[in-house]
C-alpha cells in the first residue's frame, strides 16, 4: 500500500485518469474542481475525514484543489486476493463516501503517518487488505472470499515460532503468510479464527509482553527494551504498553524496583 499527499494546488484544468484503485482522506476543509467533461467541472466541497473514491480507468477533469488529502493507493493483488480475481474497475465511485469502516481504517493510517509509521509493515499490510476488502464488499457486487475454521497446528506452530523468533524485526503480513504457506488473505482470515485476534494484534501483544519481561530488569534502560522488542520508538512502546497494562514502561519498572 502507498501513501501520499497532495497539498493546496490551483491547477490549469486538466484532464487525468487514474491507473491504480485509490481511496482519499481529507485533512482539512476544502474543495475540488471535478468533472467527467470539461463542461461538467463542479466544485466538491469537504470537511475533515471525508473520504472519496474516485473511479479507476475513467478520463476526469480537474481544476484546483483547496484541501491537503492523504491518499492510498490499493495493490491489485490485494484487490484479487480478498475477492477472488475482483474487477476493481466495478468499484463504484463515491465523490462522498458513506462509510464507517473504510472511515475508521483511513483515519488510522493517517494516525500512523503523523507519528512516522512507527506499527511497521504488518499494520499496513493489514489496513489494505481491509481497505481492499470493504471495497469488495461494499462498493461491488461481490463478496470478499472467506475459507475455513482456523489454522491447522502445524502452520499455527511454524507462525507462532516466526513470530517468537522476530519480534525485533519488522515482519510483514506476506512474511507470517508464507510461514503458513497460504495467500495473505486466506492466512489473515484463519489466523483470526485461531486466535481471536488479527496477526498484526498478536504482533504487538507478544512485543508487549516481552518487554514486560525485560522491565523487571531494573538496570535496563526503556529505550534498549523498545528497540529489542521491535519497537521503532521509545514512545511508541509507550502508547503499546500503557494501552495493554494501564501503566507506562517506566512507572512499571520503578515499581518492579
């Protein structure tokens, strides 16, 4: 998934079309001069969180655009995988877009971005493939694919061992998918049913508790901990922490003491 920022621009009207599927986040009020013709050029006007959808393979018209906008561009793999072989060009396109999931998972992304991504590949492999499948699901005539009732112990032994064996390390949905040897998406879904929780949760559980354990280590600094524990940041292992245990890695290891 990429994720990028259009800035304030005023704009000689031009005509452009878009390859990839992509789905807009407003981050301050504003408007956009849109239209399918140079004569149906109107203005759009949005609010803060507003999303829009606009249609993949379609000649538009744009003019200005009054508002700072994140945008995600979603794989066609993550497109495929979760409607098996979807038409992402059915997608239907949405100047306004209604909806609370697509909503909820954008604003996330854009949490993330403000304080440099610090939840790492997994949470945005798992975003898109939720992006991709709210899309599916949606704003299509089809339904994401779902299979089976969990995984078998052998692939949930070789994850869990991935996991134990990484925690340092930046690990990726694909990366915990081969592991199994299932697609991303089919792993994602049997995963959740084994584990009652999403890869990417279980993820930052196991980070947490690690350094848990590290913690009653009294002369270990906070800092050496969150980098062990795959932490890119010493206050992102805080938020983590604080969020598992109601307390924050240094009050939990001055109380150890």
């Amino acid at each position: 998934m990429i994720v990028t920022i259009s800035k304030n621009e005023d704009l000689e009207l031009r005509k452009i079309e878009m390859s990839n599927q992509t789905i807009s986040l407003v981050l301050d009020p504003g408007y956009v001069d849109f239209g399918f013709t140079p004569k149906s050029v109107g203005r759009l006007n949005y609010n803060t969180n507003d999303v829009f959808l606009f249609p993949r393979h379609r000649q538009m018209w744009l003019r200005s655009i009054k508002s700072n906008v994140m945008t995600v561009v979603i794989s066609d793999e993550a497109l495929a995988t979760v409607g098996k072989g979807a038409d992402s060009s059915k997608i239907h396109c949405a100047k306004y877009l209604r909806d609370d999931r697509i909503s909820a998972l954008m604003v996330a992304v854009n949490a993330d971005r403000l304080v440099g991504f610090p939840s790492g590949k997994l949470f945005l492999d798992s975003i898109e493939l939720a992006l991709a499948a709210a899309l599916v699901e949606r704003h299509t005539m089809q339904t994401a694919v779902s299979r089976g009732a969990g995984l078998t112990p052998m692939r949930l032994r070789r994850v869990l061992e991935l996991v134990e064996a990484n925690l340092q390390h930046d690990l990726s949905l694909q990366e915990m998918a081969d592991a199994a040897g299932l697609s991303v998406w089919h792993f994602s879904q049997l995963f959740r049913k084994s584990m009652s929780t999403t890869p990417h949760q279980f993820l930052m559980r196991q980070r947490v508790e690690r350094a848990k354990d590290m913690l009653r280590d009294p002369s270990v600094k906070v800092a050496d901990v969150a980098f062990a524990c795959g932490f890119k940041t010493q206050q992102h292992l805080a938020r983590a922490f604080r969020n598992a245990f109601d307390v924050s890695p240094t009050e939990y290891q001055r109380k150890r003491r």
